[in-house]
C-alpha cells in the first residue's frame, strides 16, 4: 500500500483550488441539472476561487489572474442558471483584474466574453453587444489559431 503523502498547507490550499475547479466543470458540462446541482456548482466554483485567493494572498505561486480566471468560471456559471446580474459582476472582476495587471490575449477576451454572456442573460442587448465587440476585437489579436477558434465558438453561443 503506498504511503499516503502529507501536503503542507500551501499545496493543500493549490490542491483545492484545482480539483474544485474541475469538479465545476462536471457540472457546467451536463445538459441537465437538478437545482441542488446547479447549488452545488456555485458551490464548488466558490470554493475554489476561494482557495486561489489564500493562495494568491500568501504569495504561493498564484497570480490574479488566477483570480480572473475563478471569477471567470464563477461568471459562466452564474450566465448557465440564469443570474445575468451576477454573471456580469464576476465578468468585470475578471475584467478589472486584466486592465490592473496588463493582460491581453485570450483572459481580456474572456472577460469580455464573460460580461457579454452576463447581458444577454439579464436581457440587456445593447451592454451584450457592446461587449460582444469588445470580446471579437481582443479575439482577433490572439495569435494562436486554436486558441482564437475555440473562442470564436463560445461568442457565437452567446
């Protein structure tokens, strides 16, 4: 039986963070949920942006924009139930953390991608829109083909 390893507590809190995040993932995934899924999905996505926060706090090989991409999948989340308002919240701390630390590419696109999906579930057309270009405009400078692909096909769901 192999010996069980000890994690100290920054790998613990980095462990959590991720498997989280996957677990999330599980559930974004499904085409049906039950409302104690959806519960649970929130849930999950909150926990660990939670954990990359302690682990961004403490300087422990975390950056914001783990934070950004936590507030990212707590956006996606918040769009996939319904809760535009609080879909569109999480998009611009995503957004604000990208214009605070200067990153561009496929995260500020993702922010934008992020508000916009917010809107268009809280039934504002013209903020969707609004942020539908800005996402298009910071996807067409992302140079890798497949990365702006895969982000070309998340705006046309929008």
């Amino acid at each position: 039986m192999p010996k069980e390893e000890k994690l100290t507590l920054e790998k613990w809190h980095r462990k959590q963070a991720v498997d989280l995040f996957n677990a999330t993932w599980t559930y974004l995934d499904k085409e049906k949920r039950t409302k104690e899924e959806d519960d649970t999905m929130v849930n999950l996505s909150h926990a660990s942006r939670y954990h990359w926060g302690v682990r961004v706090e403490n300087n422990w090989d975390a950056s914001p924009i783990n934070l950004g991409r936590g507030d990212w999948q707590l956006s996606r989340v918040y769009a996939i139930i319904g809760d535009g308002h609080r879909a569109v919240y999480y998009g611009k701390t995503y957004l604000d953390i990208c214009k605070k630390e200067g990153i561009k590419g496929w995260d500020l696109a993702y922010a934008y991608e992020a508000i916009a999906r917010g809107y268009a579930v809280a039934g504002d057309e013209k903020n969707k829109a609004k942020h539908l270009d800005l996402a298009k405009k910071a996807t067409a400078e992302v140079e890798d083909k497949d990365t702006r692909d895969m982000l070309e096909g998340d705006l046309k769901t929008i």
